[in-house]
C-alpha cells in the first residue's frame, strides 16, 4: 500500500469515480455527467479515498439544513474488508460533527447484508422501508443516525 489520501472529489477524480459507480451499481451507478453536477452543487460534498493513483472508494453526501442525506458510497472490491469503507463513514460523521448536522440518513438495498451490518455498526438505525425503490424493483431499507 502507498500513500493513502482522502480528499475532495476534483475533475481529475470523475472519470474513475464514474467507472466504479457503473461497475458497483451497474445501471443505478451515476454517469461521469452525474459526479461532475455534484462538483459544482452547493450542498454536495463529494471525496474520494485513494492509495497511490488508484481509486479506493468514494462518498457523496447533501447537507441539506441540519441533516446529511449520504446519496452514494462505494469502496472498489478489491480493496474491501480492509477498513476503507470505516475511513470514508468516519470522514463523514466527522464532517457532519463539524457542521453541527443532527443526522445522516441512508438508503441500502435489503438484499445488501454486508452493508446494513457495516452501517449498524457505525450507529445507523432502521427508520422505514421504500417499496420497490430499485430499477429491478427491489426495496430500500432506509437508516438514520442521530448525532
């Protein structure tokens, strides 16, 4: 492993961004036109994790008020179950700290196991279900994590 660095997601980062969003979420990844709107949207805040020159994962969140809506996080399989994921939710909570927010929300598929017991992990807690909220119909379980 290099030099590992987390920082704000730049015009240099969309296009590897864009590619493991597309690959992690097939259709329901976000395009490279999709990462380069949230650079320029005033409530986004978008970050990646990188070792070296290589992409490990991103995030991006919406501060909207006081609370964070995490909209998309996804760490490149072959850098998972080595702490990536716990780098970016703490770089969120931190931020989230920072700014006084009193609450992160998060939608994740029901089939995701891996996910929803990362996130309970990290304090998020079951909040509702959205009925056939994914293109292939699948529901979303809907967490929350008061801070």
């Amino acid at each position: 492993m290099s030099k590992l660095m987390i920082k704000n997601m730049d015009d240099v980062d969309i296009q590897q961004v864009a590619l493991l969003s597309s690959k992690l979420f097939k259709q329901e990844g976000w395009d490279r036109e999709a990462f380069e709107k949230e650079l320029d949207n005033p409530i986004s805040r978008a970050i990646v994790l990188k070792d070296g020159f290589s992409l490990v994962g991103f995030y991006v969140a919406w501060i909207i008020a006081d609370e964070i809506e995490l909209a998309s996080i996804a760490v490149d399989s072959q850098f998972r179950g080595k702490g990536f994921a716990q780098i970016l939710i703490d770089d969120l909570v931190e931020y989230a700290l920072k700014i006084a927010s009193k609450t992160i929300f998060l939608e994740v598929r029901e089939s995701n196991e891996r996910a929803i017991s990362f996130y309970k992990k990290n304090g998020f807690k079951y909040l509702s279900t959205r009925k056939s909220y994914y293109i292939d119909g699948e529901n979303a379980t809907i967490f929350q994590k008061n801070l």
